[in-house]
C-alpha cells in the first residue's frame, strides 16, 4: 500500500533514534505519509528489538510505516558519507541520540545543513540547550525532576505515570515545531535546528500548578491529597462504585447535568434541596454529597449504570485496563486500531493516531522492518550500483 494520497507523502525523513522518543516521533510523521528511513547499527539495530518479554513488541508499535537502513555510521567514513548523502535528498533528520553523539561522528546540523541547507534537524534531548542540556536523561527521570511524578503519587512516594507520556510527548511537540518549520521553509527557503527536550516537556505539563502557585503561593499538593471532586472545582467529579465492584468516574460539571442526573436515578430530594442548585454550594457540600451519590451507584452494576448515564447525557467513564480496550466497542466501530503482525505471535490490535481527516485513512502502509531490510532498495534509489552495494555490504559498512 502506498501514501498517495496522505499529507507528508512528498517528506523524506531520516530517524537517528531508538526505544521510544525518536521512533515517536518518526511514526507520527510516517503514519502521515512520510518516507521515513530508520538508520541502525548493522547487526544491532534499534535496542528495542532485543528487549525482553512484551517490550519487544514496542518495536512494531512505533516503527510502523518505516524503511530500515542499516549503516556503519560510528566506525565507518564510507557509512557516514552515505549518510550525508541521504540528508542531500531528505527534508528532516531526526536525532534522538544521546547528546553530542550525532556531532562526534561529524553528522550533526552544522554538517548536514551544509550539504542540504533546507534540511529540518529535530534533536529530541534530555534538555533545552542550557546548563544540563549535556546530562544523561530519560523519561522517567524528568517526570521526577519537572514535578509530574509528585503530583501524581501519594507524598513520599511519587510516581511515574503508566505510559512513557514524556518521550510520546517531547516527541509529538518536536513534530510540531518540525512541521511548522516545514512551512516556514516554504517561505525562506532553508531549513533549521530544532530542538524538543523532555525535562521541559514535564514542566510544561505542570504549568497548571506553577499557575495554581502563583495565584495562591501555596506549595503544590500531590492528587492524592486531593480530596476527588476538588481537583477541578466541581461538586461532582471521581470514581463511585457500582455492585459488582467496577468503578465509574462521574463528572457533573453544569447545572443540567445535576439536574438530570438527579432525574434519571430518582433524586428528588437531591433535585430540591437549595444547598445543591449550582456547582458552587456542591462543592461546599463534598463533606457528605458524594457518599450520598455512591449510596445511589452501588445499587447498579457498573453496566446498568453507564447506560443510564449515557442516556442522561452524563460525561462518564468506566476504569479500565489498557488490555480491556481491544474489545472497546467503539474503539472497534470507529476502526482506530490497525492490524499489525507480531512475528510468532499472530497480530495485534495497535492504536492509530488519535485523530481523523475528511481528507485520508491512517493505514498499516508497512509492518515494522526487519533490521536492514531496505538497505539495498534505498541505496539503489540513491543512486548506487548493485556492484558499489554489494562492495558495501562486504565490507561491512552496511548490512
């Protein structure tokens, strides 16, 4: 299947990364059509794709869509001339190495942009450029030091949230600047550097608290504390328990909604009492209101009531399970999974991107490649002879 048809169909994008971030942020703009040629180390490769148990599996998640060329880049001359050459025909470099790495081997943008001043170079780091921008750094590391993982975990025991959210997000912030970049280049005609850190993408994800501080001066308080219900201001707004022991968060957040809530589950006396008749005195009332709504809820089985919530036109969710969800009924009606191939273990229901266009289909163009698989079909567009790969390949500058 090809990418006619899909935005970025025109982009060639070279991916320097590995694990998570870099090859995030590589899918992203394979998924929207870019020919995205992943550059390993022959006889390595990405270290995901030896990694134990289920995270070997990451690897088919995030480089979906992709080519994999495999290069000597750190002790070859000729690999690292290949190199520059690929950058001669491509738009954008993503360097997701650790820092200095991609300039030790004399690859970095000062070199590239030479050889292709429109080149768009992402270098997705630990840091902004600054006094730590040379420290080793990882996701879960900055959601400890940008204050994510305190508000997340009870005091003394902070907590890192249940997906790697900071390299997806570093990446996915790179991607736009990348993007932006791309129309700016319409304009003048040349490329640029940009770089996306993690350390700041989790103190950008606070930023409601560094707001909360500088309108209270009260130090931050991890959710934990937060009593549910407080954390954004409405009366209504946490998990409540059902009978068979499921659990639904209920969030009342308008004055209609308290009203048909009350309506759809008998609460008349609830609907007329004037301590309750706007969001203001039920949030004065979260002492003893919500015991009085999970009186009501543990009546119903978690089923019974989501379905009336729903037809009361109640925001609700079930708490789920990240494996519950591949029987999501409308995750499945509305085809946001693609089908992917597992080697050895049959295929997967793997999420799309979270968005949808008038315009195109996300689509499973290509599984995730197998080390070097498209060495000698990238070097033959290049220019190479089968004869000059071949010599390559001998010498072991490519696999």
């Amino acid at each position: 299947m090809t990418a006619a048809g899909l935005p970025l169909a025109d982009l060639r994008v070279l991916e320097l990364g590995h694990i998570i971030a870099g090859p995030s942020a590589g899918l992203l703009l394979a998924d929207l059509g870019a020919d995205v040629i992943k550059i390993e180390k022959p006889a390595e490769g990405d270290q995901t794709r030896g990694m134990p148990a289920g995270n070997w599996a990451n690897f088919h998640f995030f480089n979906r869509n992709k080519r994999s060329v495999a290069i000597d880049l750190k002790g070859s001359t000729e690999g690292r001339e290949l190199f520059v050459r690929l950058a001669q025909g491509s738009d954008v470099v993503i360097d997701n190495f650790a820092y200095g790495a991609v300039e030790g081997m004399g690859l970095g943008y000062e070199v590239l942009s030479k050889a292709n001043p429109r080149i768009i170079y992402m270098a997705l780091k630990g840091f902004l450029p600054g006094p730590s921008e040379a420290r080793p750094f990882l996701d879960e590391l900055a959601q400890m030091a940008g204050g994510l993982a305190f508000m997340t975990g009870p005091r003394g025991k902070p907590m890192r949230a249940g997906a790697s959210v900071v390299d997806v997000g570093a990446a996915a912030y790179g991607i736009i600047a990348v993007l932006a970049a791309l129309h700016q280049r319409e304009q003048t005609g040349v490329g640029q550097k940009i770089t996306s850190g993690l350390y700041e993408t989790s103190v950008y994800w606070v930023g409601q608290w560094l707001a909360n501080f500088a309108a209270t001066g009260e130090p931050s308080v991890p959710m934990p504390e937060m009593r549910q219900g407080t954390r954004m201001g409405w009366g209504i707004y946490q998990l409540f328990d059902a009978s068979d022991g499921e659990q639904v968060f209920i969030g009342i957040t308008s004055n209609a909604h308290w009203e048909r809530f009350c309506k759809e589950f008998g609460l008349a006396d609830l609907l007329a009492d004037e301590r309750l008749n706007d969001n203001a005195k039920r949030v004065a009332a979260r002492g003893w209101l919500p015991a009085r709504i999970g009186e009501e809820t543990r009546k119903y089985t978690s089923g019974a009531l989501e379905e009336r919530l729903e037809r009361a036109r109640i925001p609700f969710a079930p708490l789920r399970r990240p494996d519950q969800l591949v029987d999501d009924a409308h995750l499945n009606a509305s085809h946001q999974f693609m089908d992917t191939p597992l080697p050895g273990r049959g295929r997967a229901k793997l999420p799309k991107m979270p968005v949808r266009s008038t315009a195109y289909e996300f689509r499973l163009r290509r599984a995730a490649p197998t080390l070097g698989e498209h060495t000698r079909e990238v070097l033959l567009e290049l220019g190479l002879t089968k004869d000059e790969i071949d010599a390559l390949a001998s010498r072991r500058v490519i696999a």
